[in-house]
C-alpha cells in the first residue's frame, strides 16, 4: 500500500506498525535507512512509483550527491536522464511479472564521467503479496571487468601450468575421480577423464591403498610414491614416476580433492641402479681382490714344494715314474687354480695383463676348433673369419676365454635342439675421432634371453641355470676384460629366436715387431747371495729352496725391519733383493726405496699376490727391476732374477 509522502509501508513479509518522521514506514527500531546502508555495494529503494526513499553511502558516493537532494523525486532523471524511460519500462516489467531483473546503464559518477554499471533490482513484497518497492543494487563494470579479468588471467595460468608441466599433473575428487588433467595423463589412458587413480596409475579394477591419491585423503596430508606403468609413446617404453598427493581444502578445513603432480623419474632411477651395481663391483672387487692375494700365499709352497720333489725325483737315476706323474699332476691342478685366480683379478681389474700386438685370427680359429669337439653335433659352427682385419694390444689367453665363454653360453641356449653358431670376425667402420675398430660377433639360435633379465646378464653371479652348469661369473668375466682392453660389448635377444653378441676391439696404429724366441725348456742356473722377505715363513722357506736348489745362497726374512738392519750391516754381501709387496711393517716398495739409499745399484725384484695400488709409476719410482705375480714357477722366476743379475 501506498503513503501520501511516497513512503514505504512495512519491510520483507513483516507488518509494520509506526510511520518515521521522514515519511518512511518501518519496523519498531528498525528504519529502511538502516537495512539499505547494510548492504555492502551502492544501492537504492524506490516505491512502486519509482520514487526514491532512501540510498546507503555507498550510493551517493558513486553518484556524488547528497541524499537530500534525491528524496521525493525520480531517481534516474538524476544520474541518468537519458536513459530515464527506458529504465522505467524495465522497472514495470519487473512488477508486472515479479522477481529480479539485471540490465546495464550508463550513469553520471562523482568523478565527472560516465560510469558503465550493471543494475540488479528486486521487487519487494509484503506478507500479503503486495509490491511497495524496487531494491537496485549498482555494480560497477570497471569491478566486473576486474574480476572477469582476474578469472581468465588465473585460468590462462591454469592452462599454461597444465601443459607446460613436463610430467603429470591432475586433480581428483574425493571418490577419486580425476576432474581434470594435463596432456601427460593422456598418455596413460585416451579418456582419463572420470577414471580413478588406482585404474589410471596402479592399473587395476579394485581400489588400492598403495598410491598417493587414498594416502592423502586419508592422511590429510602430502603424500608420494613411486608407480612403474608403461606410457602410450611410440616406444611403448615403461617409466617410473613419483607421485606426489596434496589434499585441497574449503574454507571450513573439509578436504574438497587431490592435486597429483608425477615426476618421470626414470632416468633417476637408472642412475641409482647403475651407482648401487657399481659400489657392488667395487666391493666384489675388493673382496675377490682379498681372496686371490690368501690364495697365491698357498698356492706359491704347493707348487714350490712340488718343483723341489720333481727335481729331486728327476736327479734321481732310478725315479719312480708313477711318483713323477703324481707331481705333474699337482703342478697341473696348481696352474690351472693360479689361472682361476688371475680371472678373479681380470674380473676386480687389479693385475697388471700380458698384452702384446698381435692378430687375433688364429686365436679364434683355435678355439673354435677346441669348441667343435666339445659341443654336441646337432649344433653347426659358421666361421666367417677376416684375415686383415687387423691388430689389436690384447692377451691371448684372455681372448680364448672370452670366446670360450660366449661360445659355451650359445651352446647351452640351443641343447637339446639343432641349431647353428655362427663367429664371424672383421674390420668394422672407422669412427669420427678416426679410430678403427675390430668386430667380433658370436650369434647362435636359442631360446634367447627375457627382457627382463637381459640388463643382468653381465651382473656377477647373476645366471639362469642350474646350480651343476654355471656360477653367473662368465659374463661379468668378458664384460671385466673387454672393458680394460679400452673396447665394448653390445647385445641383442629375442626369445625364441637366438642371442648376438657384439664385441668391439680398438684396432692399433703399431707394427709387430719380430720377438726373440727363448727357449724355457731348461732352468736357468745363477750365483749369487740373495736377501729374501716375506711376511709368510712358509712362502720364505719354499722359495729359498726352489732358488737354493738352482745355484743361488739365499738369505730369508719374514720381519722387513729385520732385512733391513742386516742389510746395512753388510750392504755389499747380498747382490739382489727378492721382496713381498704387501707386509705389515714396511711395504715392499718403502723396503726397497730404504735399502737403495744404502746402495742404489742394489736389483730388486718384487712378488705379489695382489696390488690395486701398484702402479708402473710407482715401480719406476721405486727403482724395481722386475716385478712378478704369485704363484711364480721356478723356470719364471729363474729367468726374471738371471735378467736382473746380467
């Protein structure tokens, strides 16, 4: 209902009982005034005549005017004169059909320019249904454009974030279920969109616990975790990711969805496999490097020992043959386990090699024969071998066992079954740095090997078959050897189709040089006082006898300090010094440096069992004449000690 004043009468369904002062009807204690400067944008009330009853402060400051200058009157013929009628149609439209209507204007502002703003009006009603009035709410375009510009700014970085994060980011839902994702998740599945985590990430149909996304709705915290699952690339190559879940909360702390960002982390990964198999040969290294220098201290009085009965026996007219049969047989077991140990050293890289300049061609025509007879008939050979392909700085013995190796192993991967194997040998390609190489290729076709298990072939003690057919060393031995002769080996497999093996040698820009042939048959005899030391008496008393028994006065000690005291005493009496390398007291090489500066011309020949630590350097430095391997037999160590002498 209407007043005379253009007064309101009562507010929001609620019966009002007192007329103000100012014409305006409202609650007991409650004026429109104050319901309308409650309101936190500028606004006004108009009755349903469309004349104005009050405004907040907020209006009259956008409009720049005072509030008595409004009252009684139309409002829009204030700040809005030319778009006056237009307004006052929408307006009766608005009473006409009820509820709430939003259309632009252009206004007059306190600032002396036009404003663009938006109205948002409201009819208001009594209890009864009755209209007494327009509520207009005034928002300003500038406010609008700011927010709308702020939106589209925050979903550009959005979208830049999605797609410029190299890895997996996402988010999910509380049932999780992914909401949105970048370009990567894509690779995973064509439509991620609505899956969950556990078929996305864990690839199965039942909810797990075991990613990020169930630990942080769970823990309510940042959760990560590492997933393996193969990318829909090209390759179709597996990758390893770390998940990382952080829970997203509302304004009351409730956890709302799961942001998950994934880093590829494979190449991480591989680093740290490679890092973990390099300490591990390390440390097989060393402790095989600890076993071989026990095991050639016991070996050196077997076959000490056994040299001095056979020449004892040999000296002996009426020799008992059987008996010098057993010794051979002694001498025999104990070379081939000084060879077992000098593949245990190959393998930690610490002995010092035979190599020389040569053509490996009949190398491999050797073994190759020695294999025709030990592998079954049903297997063919194709030798494919290149004459001029070549010279390489190599160790005879060590090429035997690296074809020797390969070679059993493709025998192996076809018994039972016909098949071939096929070892070819050539000049391979130059390569940009201008160094030739040398191919060496053993193929076969067997059962071939997983993929799985084919980054773990060359692992030591790493194999697939029985206990009574392997230790897993002869890979990791070919590996050992080929790496310290400065080439590579490379492999391919496919099961059920066969195995190659590629092995690339660096050819050598030297010529062979014609050797002088030496003939070892006999031992060569000498004279002379030789000081002897070595910690281990046995290894002393043995190796006394064996230089005993060829000519030569010798001299032991099991204690360095010892050797050295006598030596100074009487420096001319001994005319070389045979020392250990290894010693609890003075090292062979501190032994030799001491007693040279007694007497500088002193020759000196150092035997070891084992060294990572001796160089050529520092035998140079040192002023050795010769140093040896344990085991040494009796004709080896007769030459090295008549060469230093003469």
């Amino acid at each position: 209902m209407k007043n005379t004043s253009g007064s309101v009468q009562q507010s929001v369904s609620t019966q009002v009982d007192e007329k103000n002062s100012n014409g305006s009807l409202a609650q007991p204690g409650l004026s429109m005034e104050s319901v309308v400067n409650a309101v936190a944008v500028p606004c006004f009330l108009i009755n349903d005549d469309g004349i104005f009853v009050c405004g907040n402060q907020l209006f009259y400051e956008l409009v720049g005017d005072l509030p008595l200058n409004y009252h009684g009157l139309d409002p829009y013929n204030l700040f809005a004169p030319r778009s006056a009628g237009r307004v006052r149609e929408i307006d009766k439209q608005l009473i006409a059909s009820g509820g709430r209507v939003s259309h632009e204007i252009e206004i007059s502002s306190a600032r002396g320019v036009p404003v663009q703003v938006v109205m948002k009006k409201s009819l208001l009603t009594d209890g009864d249904g009755g209209v007494f009035g327009i509520l207009v709410a005034l928002l300003e375009f500038s406010e609008l454009n700011a927010i709308k510009t702020a939106l589209q700014v925050s979903e550009s970085e959005k979208q830049a974030i999605l797609e410029g994060f190299p890895g997996i980011l996402c988010l999910f839902a509380t049932d999780e279920k992914l909401i949105w994702a970048n370009e990567k998740v894509r690779e995973l599945s064509e439509d991620p969109i609505g899956k969950t985590c556990h078929e996305l990430f864990c690839r199965r149909c039942q909810p797990c616990k075991s990613c990020a996304v169930p630990k942080s709705l769970l823990s309510g915290k940042t959760q990560t975790t590492i997933q393996q699952f193969e990318l829909q690339t090209c390759s179709g190559e597996e990758r390893v990711y770390e998940l990382t879940g952080t829970p997203v909360r509302d304004n009351h702390g409730l956890i709302v969805s799961v942001v998950v960002i994934g880093r590829d982390v494979t190449e991480k990964m591989r680093l740290e496999k490679q890092l973990r198999h390099t300490q591990k040969m390390e440390a097989i290294g060393t402790l095989a490097g600890g076993i071989a220098h026990d095991f050639n201290n016991i070996l050196t009085p077997i076959m000490g020992y056994s040299e001095i009965i056979r020449l004892k026996f040999m000296r002996n007219a009426n020799a008992d043959e059987v008996v010098l049969e057993y010794l051979d047989g002694i001498l025999r077991a104990a070379k081939r386990a000084k060879s077992l140990v000098e593949q245990i050293l190959t393998f930690s890289r610490a002995s010092e090699q035979k190599e020389s300049l040569l053509y490996i061609q009949p190398i491999v025509k050797e073994a190759l024969k020695l294999m025709r007879v030990t592998i079954p008939s049903t297997i063919a050979i194709v030798e494919d071998i290149e004459e001029q392909c070549g010279i390489v700085s190599v160790d005879p013995v060590q090429i035997h066992q690296i074809l020797m190796n390969l070679c059993t192993n493709s025998a192996h991967a076809m018994a039972g079954n016909h098949g071939t194997l096929s070892v070819k040998l050539e000049r391979d390609r130059v390569d940009s740095s201008g160094k030739g190489w040398l191919k060496l290729t053993v193929a076969d076709t067997g059962c071939g090997i997983p993929a799985e298990t084919l980054d773990r072939i060359f692992e030591p003690y790493f194999t697939t078959k029985e206990k009574s057919r392997g230790t897993g060393m002869g890979l990791a031995l070919v590996h050992g050897i080929i790496s310290r002769m400065g080439g590579r080996i490379e492999v391919q497999s496919k099961v059920g189709m066969g195995t190659t093996f590629e092995i690339y040698l660096p050819v050598s820009s030297k010529r062979i040089g014609i050797d002088q042939v030496v003939n070892t048959v006999d031992l060569v005899k000498g004279q002379g006082n030789i000081l002897l030391v070595d910690d281990e008496a046995q290894v002393v008393q043995v190796t006394g006898e064996l230089l005993t028994s060829i000519g030569y006065t010798v001299t032991g000690c099991t204690s360095p300090f010892e050797a050295l005291k006598l030596f100074s005493g009487t420096p001319e009496k001994f005319d070389l010094l045979l020392t250990d390398l290894t010693m609890p007291e003075l090292t062979g090489v501190e032994l030799c440096r001491a007693m040279k500066e007694v007497r500088s011309e002193l020759p000196v020949v150092l035997f070891t069992g084992y060294s990572d630590q001796l160089s050529r350097e520092d035998v140079q430095q040192a002023g050795i004449d010769k140093y040896c391997m344990k085991p040494v037999s009796l004709r080896e160590l007769s030459k090295i000690i008549h060469h230093c002498l003469h």
